[in-house]
C-alpha cells in the first residue's frame, strides 16, 4: 500500500470512530520518542468558541513537568485548569502519565509507542484512564503521526465506559524552527480538522524550547466551530 493510499485509509478510520464524549478531543499529538535524560516542563493552552454553543469560550490549561525514568521510558505529572463561564476559572483535576518508545526511531518502517494515562478530574468526581498506540513514519520531508488511544471512564457522577480518540498529525519538516502541519481530530461529538505549525529552538545540544500551534475547524454539525490549541515545552 502506497503512502497516499495509507494516509487516506487512516483519515477515513478516523472520520468513522467516536471518542471522548465531553466533545474536548482536541490535544497534544503524541510523538513516540522517549530521550534518555530528558527533563521537561510544559505548558498547554485549549480554546473553544462558537456562538450559542455550550461550550463557547471554554478555555482549558494544563501545566506539567517530566523526566524520563529509563532509556525508552518517561512520566510527567500535571495539573488541569478549566474555565467554562468567565467566573468559574479553577484547577479541575490532576494527570500522570507514562510515555514507553518501544522501538528506535528508524528500526523499522514505522516507529512505536505506547500511551498511559490516569486523570482525575475533581469537579466532576470522576476518573479516566488513556491507553494506546504512538505511531510515526518519515516520508523524506514530512512525517505523519498517529495516536490511536482508548479511553476508560468511571465515577460517582458518570456511567462507566470505554471510549475511542484518534488524532493525527501530517507535518512538513521545512524548518527546524518552522514546520507547518495538517492535523485532524475525531470523536463522539466531535469532527475537525486544520491547519497547524510547530518548532524547535535550540540553546545548546541538551536544551531546547519547542512549541505548537493549531487553529482546528468543525467538519460537522456537531461540533464547536472552532478550537485553537498551544503548546510550549522546555527540555532540559
């Protein structure tokens, strides 16, 4: 199968699942390189509007630090900030997260990565706990990236269920401080997709700065008109 027709069959395996069914599918795109030693903060910026839509300027952050733990192995732990109504901005719940490379980058055609994830949220009394794949492949000068995730939910205050998230990420490496990417989302829910850009600063061989725009776009009724996320991580 030719890389066109495996791009096309992943958007249409995307477009035809549900995910997340509070409709906030819109995140990080995982990448499934873990480098040892690293160190890192991070900070992450979510922002929906439409009009007369119950979320319209919901804004969502998220600020973390990790560290890897092995050669192939890193956790990171963060804490969640929400704001649905101007008044009500407050920490919403807490994150950890274990991120495994199973192989090394270039060992074979496509490279892998798992996904672990358990959230708390403390407004909602509830629980969610993320798994799956990281997948990425280098085509000359692009790269396309997957995250196929499952997402388990459970609390006092929600009925226990699993749940699907696929996101991708279509890049052009043209620069390294400038790579400008096609991404889609879908989810219960949820449908969009759009342009996005992202970089990477050096300050010296063990310190960099990189950081990740994406302005997405509803491709269905259902879903908020428009999502803008941002991201800036620090390594170290």
């Amino acid at each position: 199968m030719g890389f066109n027709q495996q791009l096309s069959a992943l958007v249409l395996l995307m477009l035809s699942c549900n995910a997340m069914a509070d409709g906030r599918v819109v995140d990080k795109v995982y990448h499934p390189y873990v480098q040892p030693l690293e160190r890192e903060f991070e900070y992450r910026y979510l922002y929906q509007w439409q009009a007369n839509h119950p979320d319209n300027n919901a804004m969502a952050q998220q600020f973390g630090y990790g560290f890897s733990v092995a050669g192939n192995m890193a956790i990171s732990v963060n804490i969640l900030a929400e704001r649905i109504m101007p008044e009500d901005y407050r920490i919403a719940g807490y994150e950890a997260e274990l991120r495994w490379m199973l192989t090394e980058q270039g060992q074979y055609s496509w490279d892998w990565g798992l996904l672990f994830e358990l959230e708390r949220q403390k407004q909602t009394d509830s629980n969610e706990f993320t798994t799956g794949l990281l997948v990425e492949k280098e085509f000359e000068y692009t790269s396309l990236t997957v995250n196929a995730l499952l997402v388990y939910e459970w609390g006092n205050t929600i009925s226990a269920e699993w749940e699907s998230e696929f996101r991708l990420q279509y890049r052009y490496r043209y620069l390294p401080a400038l790579q400008p990417s096609v991404e889609i989302y879908s989810g219960e829910n949820y449908k969009g997709a759009g342009p996005g850009f992202m970089g990477v600063y050096k300050f010296s061989p063990t310190r960099q700065l990189k950081w990740e725009a994406a302005m997405v776009f509803a491709l269905d009724n259902d879903t908020i008109d428009r999502t803008f996320r941002f991201a800036l991580k620090y390594e170290f």
